[in-house]
C-alpha cells in the first residue's frame, strides 16, 4: 500500500521546550539548559530526546541527574538531523519505486527513481512539480520533473520527523528521573536597537533601548527565562558565565524589564519574566526608556591630509552633524549600553516628528560618552585654502611651512557650535594661529568656533612641519 506524502507531512509539528534558561550571545548562538524527565531503567538502555534546535552543536551537550549523583553514564550519543521532507524522502528512493497520481483528474503512473528533485514548485490545481526529477516508468518511458502527487510504500529509515539527540548510556537508576541539559546552538542572535528622539527645545532628548531577538534554530522556547550577553566570547561559554549575581543597578523600575549586570568580563541583561522565543520568530522587547538625556550637537569639519604642494582652494563642504551625549546616571542613563543602531528623530514645530538619521555605536560602558552622526549640515559650510608654503626651512630639506584657512559661512538663523580638525605630518608645530586650539591626538589639533547665526568666520594658522 502506498502512503500519500502528503499526509505523512500533516502528523510532523514538533512541540516546544518549556521553561528553558536560554542565554543569547550577540555572536549568534545561544547557551541553553533545560530540564527534562529521563524514565530509565537499570542497565544500558537507549534513550532518544525530541524538540531539540536543528542548529544544536552536539559536541557541547552536557547532561546532569538532578535526583542521583552518580545515577547515569552517558556511553555513546548520536545526533539524528535528517529530517523527513519531499526532498529527503525522494533522495533515499533513488532506484526505487513510487507511484504518481494525476491531478487534477484520474490515472497514474508508476516507475524507478533515477534523480531526487532539485526543487519543488506547488500549481494552482493543488499538484506539484518535481523540478529535476527524472523518474523511468514500469513502460519504459522517461519522465523528467514529473507533475502530480507522489504516493511511496514507506518512509525510508534514517529519517526523523524532527531533530533528535540518542543516548545509549547506562543506568543505576530506575524510574523517571530530572536530569539538566546543557547545549549550544546557533541560529540565535540578538542585537541592540536605540530610538532618540530630540526635544523641541534641542537641549535634551529620550532614549530608548530595544533588544531585537531572531530566533532561525530550529526549535521554540515557551515561557523561557531569557539572558542577553553582550561582549565577545573567544571560547565556549561555561555556566559559570550565567550565574553571577544579578544586582545591576536599574534606570526606571516601572519601565525597565531587563536587570543589567557584569559577569565574567562581559554584560549580562536579564529579563524580569518568563518570555516565548518562538522558531522563525524576531520579537523586540524593551532594555530601558531614559527621559531628559541632556545632549549636544557639533558640527564638524574634517579633510585628508593634501599635498602641500597644492595651493588651490578646496570645494566647499558641509560639515558632519554630531550628537553627543554621556551614558552616566546624572545624565538619567548610567548603564551599559550594547553595542547597536540608533534612529534619531525630531520634533517639528507643528508637533510631528521626522527621521533625521542615524548611526551604530560600540559597546558602551556607564560614564563614557556616546557620538553619533546623523548627517550633514545644510546651512554651514566651509572652504579650506592653503594661502602660504615655503620648503627646506633653515636649509632643512625635510622641513616645511605652510598656512591653512578654513573659511566658515553659517547661513542659518540659529548659532553653531563648530569643530575643526586639522591633520599634522611629521614633527609639527603650530607658529601662529588666528584662534585657539587644543592637541587632540599627536597628529591632530582642534578648533572649536561658536558661529552666530547668518555670520562667517576664518581660520587660519601657520605650521612648520618636518617629514622624516
């Protein structure tokens, strides 16, 4: 008797794991320890686990009895991952026989398997073509990617209706017993997702934090209790990484859902309730909402280093409008933030907001600022001349001078803050400069201008550099 494949498909929904302490890293793994029922018996015996990540890494399966400290030894484990489909089924009858029923409307034809299909496309007349297929008939015939519906005598062996871990192992024990199990799996990761929306008044904005989950393994974790790691882990991750003491300090108790914490050398964010990691899902779920962060914004200037040879006036340029603010606790912030993409947006003067850009942050300690460019300026720009250059100064073929303007139009009605960076070669010093700068690293110096509004501003300085 054959069985249609199509029924066979409607008994397979695997049922997902309860309860689990699932772990994700923002590397895309996951650590998971569940815990299960084992019925054993004394002796060796062979015990086979479902509803396990089709993503599992089998090396790194532990298992411990809750119940009897010595009460199992695991001999030899297996991992079962080809799974029933189309496909699979198909492969496995290659020199085999199966059936095609015609559809719609009756009559069938029956034949050898030469070549599994290499895809599967569904018509609307509810039949299916084998796309590569190539099946000889009982008539001698040959039919290439076929049309119908396949009925076959069996399942081939080998084929698990869903991922499945088999022990042999051998029992002191007997009766059903709880045992831990600990795996890692990948094709879960999580990343940090920031909104920032800017005050009318422009002096502060709220920020607020996202963890954004896609789950691709394999397998669903009801009412899961949920950890997010942020921070690189160069080797597998050990239990000792989730157990540290939970007593990160909270931003907002009525809002924050999430509990942040160190352990080991990374950051920990626990969730405060049981959560559903469903397969195939993305779901977001909120760190924190900070209120009033005081913020500043800057526009900067920057250009490469040019040849000094060239003493042509640059195209103007618009500068980079950066904003900037401390992730400290006075500042309504004060944890650590992961790494992420944040989304800015302003309020109009009508009352709706709009998108005005965004930019990705590192992994960010409490106290340390935060930078992010959003885009440029359309009402200030600045033009950059070299006015001035002399070589081999004091007979020094490896020295020489030169002078650099930066012109500065500010064509809008509010006043800016302005910074100007300039790049230095060599040994450097600045001889004269029209206003004040401070050495921002040992090939950088900074200006910062603050320009009122529909007004202009040049700045110029002399440096005597030597290239060795």
């Amino acid at each position: 008797m054959y069985i249609p494949i199509v029924l066979a498909f409607a008994l397979l929904h695997p049922n997902p794991t309860s309860g689990a302490k699932v772990t994700i890293y923002n590397q895309g793994f996951a650590f998971v320890e569940e815990t299960r029922v084992l019925d054993l018996k004394p002796g060796l015996q062979t015990i086979k686990l479902v509803d396990v990540p089709s993503t599992i890494d089998p090396t790194s399966v532990a298992i411990r009895d809750l119940n009897h400290e010595n009460g199992i030894e695991v001999l030899e484990q297996n991992y079962e991952n080809h799974l029933i489909t189309i496909e699979s089924i198909l492969g496995d009858l290659v020199g085999k026989q199966i059936q095609i029923i015609a559809v719609p409307g009756p009559g069938s034809v029956e034949g050898t398997v030469l070549a599994a299909p290499t895809s599967i496309t569904s018509c609307p007349d509810g039949s299916q073509i084998y796309v590569g297929m190539v099946l000889h008939t009982t008539g001698g015939n040959y039919l290439l990617s076929p049309k119908g519906e396949i009925n076959i005598n069996s399942i081939p062996e080998g084929l698990v209706s869903q991922p499945s871990l088999v022990w042999s192992l051998n029992s002191t024990e007997s009766g059903p017993t709880q045992a831990d199990l600990f795996y890692m799996a990948s094709g879960i990761s999580w990343s940090a997702d920031y909104v920032m929306s800017l005050d009318p008044n422009g002096s502060t904005a709220n920020l607020q934090g996202w963890a954004s989950i896609k789950n691709d393994s394999g397998a669903s974790f009801n009412d899961a209790q949920l950890k997010l790691l942020a921070g690189q882990v160069n080797v597998a991750p050990q239990a000792r990484l989730l157990n540290g003491a939970m007593a990160g300090a909270m931003l907002d108790q009525a809002k924050q859902q999430f509990n942040e914490s160190s352990s080991f050398e990374y950051h920990l964010y626990t969730l405060q309730r049981p959560t559903t990691i469903a397969d195939k899902e993305t779901k977001q779920i909120s760190l924190f909402t900070a209120r009033g962060v005081p913020y500043t914004r800057e526009l900067i200037i920057q250009q490469p280093y040019f040849n000094p040879m060239d003493s042509s006036a640059g195209s103007p340029v618009s500068p980079q409008i950066k904003l900037v603010f401390k992730n400290s606790s006075v500042k309504h912030l004060g944890m650590s933030l992961p790494a992420g993409k944040i989304r800015v947006y302003k309020q109009d003067s009508d009352g709706s907001s709009e998108f005005v850009g965004e930019d990705n942050i590192n992994h960010t300690p409490k106290d340390e600022g935060v930078s992010i460019a959003i885009g440029n300026s359309f009402d200030v720009t600045s033009t950059r001349t070299q006015t001035d250059y002399r070589n081999k100064i004091n007979n020094d073929p490896k020295a020489d001078e030169r002078t650099i303007q930066i012109q500065i139009k500010n064509h809008g009605n509010a006043a800016e803050k302005i910074v100007v960076l300039e790049y230095l070669q060599g040994d450097w010093t600045i001889e004269k400069s029209s206003d004040p700068f401070t050495k921002f690293d040992s090939q950088t110096i900074r200006f910062v201008i603050q320009l009122k509004a529909n007004s202009n501003h040049t700045v110029s300085y002399t440096v005597m550099e030597r290239v060795p």
